[in-house]
C-alpha cells in the first residue's frame, strides 16, 4: 500500500530522551539516514566511537546545559556525568553539520506537548504554545534544509521568534559549504 509514495532516499530521524540516544546511534550505524535530530538524549554504543556521516543537531534544556557548569552545584536530574564527553566526542567529531542548541526555560519534558496539557506545570516562563512552537520550529527547519534542500535563517543565526535558543558557536558548525 505505500509502494512507492515513500521517499526512501530523504529520510531523517529525530527521538527525545532515550529516543534521542537512539537517533544518533542509528546515524551511527545506517547511512540510510540522511539527517539526524536528537531532543535532549543521551550517546551509547557505536556512536560513541564513530564519526557521523550525517548532518546532525543536537537541542537541550536550559537546565540541563547549566549543569554542564563545572561550578554548578545543582545538576539536573537527567544530567549524568559520562554525557559532557560524549557529546563532546560527537559533536567535534562529526564529519558533517552540527547544530547545537540551547533553550532557556526549557527543561526534559519540554520537549513533549506535555505544557499543552498541564501549563502552569510544564510551560515555564512561556505560553504552551510557543514550548510546543520551539521544538517543531526548530525540527522542521533543520529537516526542510537537509531532506529538501531548503534555505532556513534560523539555522543560521538567533531568532526574533525564539530569544531563549541560541546556538552554541563550539559545537554548532557548518562542514560541508555544499549543503549551503
């Protein structure tokens, strides 16, 4: 039935948490995938240990990027020590587009629809919408520039939209000027 109406040689990939960890693994591991997104998850396995291939970003929390503070007495509950350098190790190793960025008043369940139904829990600091907004702007950008081959200035510099996201300038790197 879907014979031919999938676009097999466009495919991206993006997870959340462990299902972040699980993109970057499967871009690890299948060059099938063209572009990869992960929302805040973890490296385990190859991924650790190989160069990815693939245009990748990586989104996180406000909270969780100030625990990578070697003077933050607070570390956030998902924060685990092992994490500064794997991302370390695949980010600067990447041999291709790297987008790494960081949201204030974000923190892991953020990236869900979870402050559309509970706000006053979950969207801090933001209407429900604009923590939704975030993420799904963000994704959409980064797969219509790799997938499609589309042009998308948020990608390239801070957005008016979005002043609690900026990009990290040590890991966000543009490699390979011919995706430009």
């Amino acid at each position: 039935m879907l014979q031919g109406k999938l676009d097999l040689d466009h495919v991206g990939i993006m997870g959340h948490s462990y299902g972040g960890a699980t993109t970057a693994e499967a871009l690890a591991q299948d060059d099938r995938f063209k572009a990869g997104l992960s929302l805040e998850g973890g490296f385990w396995g190859k991924v650790s240990t190989t160069d990815l291939k693939q245009p990748f970003m990586y989104i996180m929390s406000g909270g969780t990027a100030k625990s990578l503070d070697p003077d933050a007495t607070a570390k956030d509950k998902v924060f685990y020590p092992e994490f500064e350098p794997d991302l370390d190790r695949v980010m600067s190793n990447s041999l291709n587009d790297t987008y790494y960025l960081t949201v204030e008043n974000l923190f892991h369940q953020s990236f869900t629809d979870i402050s559309l139904i509970s706000p006053k829990m979950f969207a801090r600091g933001m209407t429900p919408e604009h923590n939704v907004d975030i993420t799904r702007s963000y994704a959409l950008a980064f797969f219509d520039r790799y997938l499609k081959g589309e042009e998308q200035p948020v990608l390239q510099e801070s957005s008016v939209q979005f002043p609690e996201a900026t990009y990290d300038a040590t890991y966000t790197k543009i490699r390979n000027e011919e995706t430009q």
